[in-house]
C-alpha cells in the first residue's frame, strides 16, 4: 500500500466574515415591498449597499413600478380651505408635507391657491401675481412659470391642470419625466373672452393661445383628464368647460342635472363622469354625446349608498397593533418589512376593504352633530370618488360601493389627491436614519445624515424597530 503523505496542519487564518447578501438578492427581495415611498425609504437607510440597489433607476426602479399592478400610492391630500391642514397625510409612514415658501405669502402667512395634483407634482400659485408654481414634494425640484400670455390679474381663479408626459407604460419615473400645464383664464378684452394655452416644460414656453366669445367663472374643484380632453366645472356648477389638445380649442356644454358639490372625473371606460349628492345617496352620471349648441345626454350610471358610513352607537375604535421585534439582522429586517407590507395587491383584488371600518370620529364636538355630507374629489385609479361626512373622509369605489376611510378629519369642501412612488431624483424629501458603510467594514463606516425638513418619515414602530439610529441595521 502506498504510504500516505503526511497531514500538512495549516494555521488558522483570521475569521472571515460571511459573504453579504449580493446585490441581486437584495434587489429580488425590495421588489416584495409594498409600493409606499417611506418602505424604500427604510431600505436605503440600511446600509449604503441597499440604498445603491433603490437609487438605481434602471436596475429597480423602472422594474418596481412595473412589477407593481395596482394604482400608485395616495400619500394624502391638499386643500385650499384655509381653516384646515395644507396636507392631510393618508399612506403609511406619510407625515405633513409644508408648502414651499414660495407659495406662502409674505403678508399673512397664507397659502397659495392649487390647481391640480397629478403624477407626484401640485400645480399652484406662486406668490408674485404673475407666475405659476410646479411643485414636487418628494424631490424638491420648484418650476416658476409665467402666466399664458393675455393673463388678466384680478379676474379670479383660472383653471389649470398638470399632464405627465411619462410613459406608464414602460415604468417611467414621473418625477424625471417632462410635463405639460394647461392653464384656462379670462382676459381683460371686451367683448368677454376666455383663453387657454399649453406650457411645455420640454421647450419652457407657452403655445398658442385658443379663445371662446363668453366668460366663465371657474369652480374650486379637480380638472378631469380624459386622454387628450382637460374639463373643468364653471359658473356655478352649471356647465362645464372643456380644452382639446389636438385641436387647441375651447367649448362650453351643460351640466345633466343641478346637483350641490359636483365633481366630474374620468371613468374607467373613458367617458366623462358626473357625480354629486341627491339627499343622503350619490349620483353617478356618464356623458354619452356633446352638441354643437351646448346641451348634451347622460345616462346614470349607479346610485352609491352613504347609510354604512354613518356613525351609529355601536361604532367601537378599532386599533392597530403590529408586532415589534428587537432583531437587527438583515435578512430578518427583509423578511418583516415584506411580510408587514407586501407581497404588493395586483389590479383584481380589493383595494377597499368588504367591511365597513368601525371608527368612531376623534372631534368630539362632532359626536352629536350630523354634518351634510359632500363629494370633495376623486381617484382615478381605483375608480372612485372621495366624500366627507361627520366621520371624516371615505374613498367610495363608483363599481363595488366598497369604501374606506382615509381620514377623521372633517374641515374639507374639495381635496386634491397626491400620488406617488418613491422617487432617487434630486434631493429626496425622505429622512434617512443611518446608513452603514460596508465597504470599510468598520465604525469608522457609520455616517449620520442630516435629517431634511417637512420629511416623510419612515413609520419606525410598524417595521419592528429593526433600523434604529445606533447602526443596529448592519448587514450580517
């Protein structure tokens, strides 16, 4: 038998660490997240090989927002009415967001007018008289327009909207896309005119301006987008007033019926809606045909039942409780923020809940007083519209009747939504905790971010307290 070779014992080298999760791990692992900004948020504050993997828009995320199915997140929602919040906060980890102080006036502190929100950015007034005001919340980024040509100060509210020019459909991030403002005013000519123009933020001008002979006055309400048609509801809820891009035209056409706080909005099968309160119940209607001499027929479409949602003796405050957790390992991190928060919904299943919420109203000088409920907006995707009562804000879906609240909050005549995904352009207004540098591997890799103002803050007791401000999320 050949004699074996003899044992070579070989010292032990220093201990080697484990190998990191790699990147394509991570990245399969954030696409289980469910789609509200402030989860990503959490993420990046990780370690700074986590924020590397969301802050690469072509590797995740363009294929984050494709993967996702659902409507983009509501974060919350904006209001004109001066008694009551700028912003109401309604996603998870969502707080208030402050309006810019270029919107707020010098004199008396108060806020600018808003005209839209739409696709991550709030058109509104700026403070000088004559210029508009594109705002985007998450990344900062303040566009100062110009009034359209022929502008009239002292006419009252005109009526604008913000068209994105992303492609949806490829994942594009609306906050990097380009973006198209239509804004409708009256001029100061005799006889009574009323103009429109298109801004472009890809050339920075303003295009040809179209006209109507007749002067509207333009109600305090959301601009309905249908493809290539804006419309707007005017003198006194009475008409509505539409502006055609391929045409660079203006038309004006009757309302179906005189309800209190119409709202028109785009249905899903891409007729023009027209909703508003008939007593205790909505009414929703659905354009069918528009004629040369302003009238035009609708056909109802569905009566909504508001009874459920009224408070009753029986309603009992129902708390959430999540389940805390002290581990700071990353995979245990990973697995909480996706069990707790996605796998994300896809488009045939129920946004809103089957049940009604048992909430009872936190204003108690409210308790006893029935407050006539209004419709105040609407959501595009999911198809539905918004109405306030003495509990607070519901979203009601126009196909299921389903509903759920999104605020107790009761000050609101009209909302605008606001919508988004987590955004890497510019400035980001998240605040990020800590991140960990391991590369270095070191304590000398813990690097403390300045947190931002008017942040969205990541909601630290619902992921389990497993990223803290110590470094405690270190990779394993």
């Amino acid at each position: 038998m050949a004699e074996l070779p003899p044992v070579q014992i070989v010292a032990a080298k220093d201990d080697v660490p484990p190998p990191y999760l790699t990147d394509n791990v991570v990245h399969n692992l954030l696409l289980c997240l469910a789609p509200e900004p402030a989860y990503l948020a959490v993420a990046t504050a990780v370690s700074t090989k986590w924020r590397s993997v969301v802050h690469s828009e072509a590797c995740f995320g363009r294929r984050f927002r494709l993967d996702y199915d659902g409507p983009t997140p509501l974060l919350g929602f904006f209001s004109n009415n001066a008694a009551g919040p700028f912003f109401t906060a309604t996603g998870a980890g969502v707080v208030g967001l402050a309006p810019p102080e270029e919107a707020v006036s010098a004199g008396d502190g108060s806020v600018q007018h808003i005209y839209d929100a739409r696709h991550g950015r709030v058109l509104m007034d700026g403070r000088e008289d004559k210029e508009l005001l594109v705002w985007d919340p998450l990344s900062r980024r303040k566009d100062f327009i110009p009034m359209p040509p022929g502008y009239f100060v002292g006419e009252g509210y005109g009526g604008g909207a913000l068209i994105c020019e992303a492609d949806h459909g490829a994942g594009d991030d609306c906050h990097a896309a380009p973006y198209r403002v239509v804004f409708v005013y009256c001029g100061s000519d005799r006889p009574p005119t009323t103009m429109a123009s298109v801004y472009s933020s890809r050339t920075n001008t303003w295009g040809p301006v179209a006209t109507m002979d007749a002067r509207v006055t333009f109600e305090l309400k959301q601009p309905a987008v249908l493809d290539y048609t804006v419309y707007w509801l005017v003198n006194g809820r009475t008409q509505i007033i539409e502006f055609e891009f391929d045409t660079n035209s203006l038309a004006l056409f009757r309302t179906p019926v005189d309800l209190p706080d119409i709202v028109v909005f785009p249905m899903e099968d891409g007729r023009l809606g027209y909703t508003g309160m008939m007593g205790p119940i909505v009414r929703v209607f659905a354009i069918e045909d528009i004629y040369e001499d302003g009238d035009a027929t609708w056909t109802k479409v569905t009566t909504l039942h508001l009874d459920a949602m009224r408070p009753s003796q029986s309603y009992q405050q129902v708390l959430d409780s999540d389940t805390d957790s002290d581990s700071d390992d990353e995979e245990e991190v990973v697995l909480l923020l996706a069990h707790q928060f996605g796998p994300k919904a896809k488009k045939d299943s129920k946004i809103i809940p089957s049940h009604p919420p048992t909430i009872k109203s936190d204003n108690d000088e409210y308790n006893h007083v029935v407050i006539r409920p209004r419709v105040i907006g609407f959501i595009e995707d999911p198809n539905s519209i918004l109405v306030r009562n003495e509990l607070g804000v519901f979203m009601v879906d126009i196909e299921s009747n389903e509903y759920e609240q999104l605020s107790q909050r009761i000050y609101f005549t009209t909302v605008y939504p606001y919508e988004s995904f987590y955004t890497t352009v510019g400035k980001a207004n998240f605040n990020d905790p800590v991140l960990i540098d391991h590369e270095n591997n070191d304590e000398q890799g813990l690097q403390q971010l300045e947190p931002l103002n008017d942040t969205i803050l990541p909601d630290q007791e619902n992921i389990g307290g497993g990223i803290s401000a110590s470094g405690d999320g270190d990779e394993q």
